[in-house]
C-alpha cells in the first residue's frame, strides 16, 4: 500500500468514529446501585436513632 491508502485509511477511521453516537443509557448502572445503596444505609440510620437513644439511656440507668 502506498501513503495515501493508509492516509484514506486512516480518515475513514476517523470519521467512523467520531459519527458514532454514545448510548444514551449504560446497560450497566452501577453509580445509581452505589447510591441506592447509601441511601438505604442513610435512611436505616436515621430510623435506628431513637431506639439507639432508648437503649443508650437504660444502659445509664442501669449503671
């Protein structure tokens, strides 16, 4: 092959790549696990406080 095949091989390339569009969604969502996850874990927190505080203040009592 010569310089300009390559040469036209190389722009076909490059065109071809850059006329491809991203997906609009990843298959996979893991960022959007993470978070739910966290969230989870956030939210049990928060509902596990005032029985934490009860157990807290017998354990006072009880010294």
């Amino acid at each position: 092959m010569n310089f300009s095949h390559v040469l036209l091989l190389v722009f076909a390339c490059l065109v071809a790549l850059c006329s491809v569009g991203a997906a609009p969604e990843p298959r996979w969502k893991i960022f959007k696990k993470i978070e739910k996850v966290g969230r989870n874990v956030r939210d049990g927190i928060i509902k596990a406080g005032p029985a934490i505080a009860v157990l807290g203040e017998a354990k006072a009592l009880g010294k």
